[in-house]
C-alpha cells in the first residue's frame, strides 16, 4: 500500500465525523486504495461508533488505548499502525481537499526519489461549518480561503529547503502539511525522550510538543522533498483547546524546533534567519507567560537562558512594535467596518 492516511483523536467525534467524511469524498474521487489509521486516546464521546459507521465504506484501521497515552504517544502510536509507504498525519478536525488523494498519488508517482512531501493547506474558521448538515460535505467549502503558505515555489528541493519562513512559517510544525516516507520514520523514532513521553503535562517538553520536528530534522535531513503550493487539506481554526499554551508554542518550543534542525545540518546562516522571523512576537508573549504564570507554561523553561539566547536577534526589540502596529490595523480595520 502506498498511503496510509493517520488521525490522532480525543473526544472530537464532530470533528473527526467531518474529517471522515472529507475523505470518503476523497476516495469517490479517486481510483486508488489507501488506509486510514485512527488512534482514539482512551475517548469517552461517540467517536468509536463514528468510525465504526464509516469504516463500512472507508478501509480503516482503529485502535482505542486501554488509557489517555498523552498526546505526543498516541501521535506516535497512529504512524505506528501505518502499513503505507507513505504517511499523512491529519488533525481530526481536518478536512482533505475533494481530489487531494488523487492528486497527492500523482506527485509520489512522478516523484519517485522525494521521501518527503509538503501539501498546502487552505485556512478556514471553524464556525463556518456550523450551518452545514453535518457531517460536513467538502462541496460547500467557500472559495475564497486563505493559503496557510503563500509560496509558489512547487517543485522538488532538498529538505531544508523548505525550512523557511517564505514556505512554511511554522517551520513543519503543522503536521497536516507533510507527507513522509513511513521508513525514514521509523528508523528515527527513538531520538525522542522517553520521561518528556510520558510526562502527563502538555507541552512540558519540545519532545511532546514537535516530536515529528525531532523526528524530521534527523529522519530527512539528507532527503529530496517537495514542495506544493495548491492546498490539498484545510485546517480549521478555532478549535484549540490549548490556547493558553499559544505563546509558549509558538515563542519557545517553535525556536527550539530551530535547533534541531540545525543540530542536523541546516545552515548557519538559514538558521539565524529563521530564528530572527520566530522572535517576531517576542515580547508580547514573553511578557504573556510572566503575567499568566499559572496557565501559561512558564514553569516549563528557563527564563533567562532563552532571553539570553535572543538578545542578538533585532526581532527580539521590533516584535513590540510589531504587536503595537498589529493591534493599531485591527483598531481601523473595525472602524472602517463600522462606517
């Protein structure tokens, strides 16, 4: 088989029921087989019910953990069951594009020597599904979403290449973005930390935050990839329940994914470019892990290592003016709405 098409879940049954439905579209669309690999993390919804229903149309592989495993070991537990050459890691409240399988099988094919993919992604507001049958039919998808990259750079690169803001500006951190070579994988898992794994605390550690960064950056490092600039999936948001936990992904554990990637061979050059773009909210979210201690993931880090460690980036100074003009162009833009 070549794809294996793997959803991590939780108690999401609505938005898995939407994801599962995406991709039976998909393959009404598209002549070639493929697996779903569904891990449920011990859910205490539907969900099992949701998949058993569409399972008698979809060739799907489930698997319920006998207990809540966290979520980075049941992101690893889904590849894991993965009989594909290839894997697509999708959210649960994902939605695959109606030819994305179809499309996606095209450019393995024509692209035999890439281990490492990267499909595009639209944006979408989750509340836009909400006066929709559910589940939701990807042919009421609206045409005018935002691209997650704006890059028109298709074509084959070495894998470092695509660690550029210009292409990916969470650099990977999206798992729905990246179609890999299921052996590279494995042959690299046991880079993670096996205490951050088992820590019971989300987002503790970079390795149960980005453990397919780790993963990645090791894995692929001397890979051919690809990179496409028409969105094969879409990604909802509004449906995060860690969003207290925002600036500390994005501020900290983002950079820190920096590091792995040039502990594995990114540029020097690339990687302080890289780091300089990642500190372009500095401030303000430093500042927001202080004030909400409690919440925030601060006891997670080293405070003045990680100030230390970005003094020389000029971003570090500019993201306050950075968020002062964000916030300046939200004021006008709802004044100018009003009038």
């Amino acid at each position: 088989m070549k794809l294996s098409i793997c959803i991590p879940t939780f108690n999401r049954s609505i938005h898995l029921a939407n994801c599962l439905n995406s991709i039976l579209i998909c393959k009404l669309n598209s002549s070639h087989d493929f697996q779903v690999c569904v891990s449920d993390n011990h859910s205490t919804d539907n969900t099992k019910s949701i998949v058993q229903k569409i399972s008698l149309e979809l060739n799907i592989k489930y698997s319920r953990n006998d207990k809540n495993l966290g979520l980075a070991r049941n992101f690893l537990k889904v590849v894991s069951m993965a009989d594909g050459d290839f894997v697509w890691i999708v959210g649960d409240d994902d939605l695959l594009m109606p030819q994305a399988i179809e499309k996606l099988y095209k450019l393995i094919d024509e692209h035999s020597d890439v281990d490492f993919l990267y499909v595009n992604s639209f944006n979408l507001k989750a509340e836009y599904l909400d006066s929709f049958p559910k589940p939701f039919n990807t042919s009421n998808l609206p045409n005018n979403m935002e691209r997650f990259s704006k890059s028109k750079n298709t074509g084959e690169m070495q894998f470092f290449d695509l660690i550029d803001p210009k292409v990916s500006f969470d650099f990977l951190g999206g798992m729905f973005l990246s179609v890999f070579r299921k052996k590279n994988w494995a042959m690299n898992v046991d880079i993670l930390n096996e205490d951050a794994l088992n820590s019971s605390q989300i987002f503790s550690h970079f390795d149960n935050t980005f453990p397919h960064i780790k993963i990645f950056a090791r894995a692929f490092s001397k890979s051919k990839a690809y990179f496409n600039d028409e969105p094969f999936i879409v990604s909802l948001s509004g449906v995060r329940e860690w969003s207290n936990l925002y600036p500390l992904v994005h501020s900290i554990r983002m950079v820190e994914g920096l590091k792995e990637y040039r502990n594995n061979g990114l540029p020097y050059w690339n990687y302080v470019y890289c780091k300089n773009y990642a500190l372009n909210n500095f401030i303000p979210e430093f500042t927001y892990l202080i004030i909400y201690k409690k919440s925030s993931g601060y006891a997670y880090i080293n405070p003045i290592q990680i100030i230390l460690e970005s003094v020389l980036y000029p971003n570090t100074y500019l993201s306050f003016f950075y968020f002062i003009l964000r916030r300046f162009r939200r004021i006008m833009k709802r004044i100018f709405n009003i009038l």
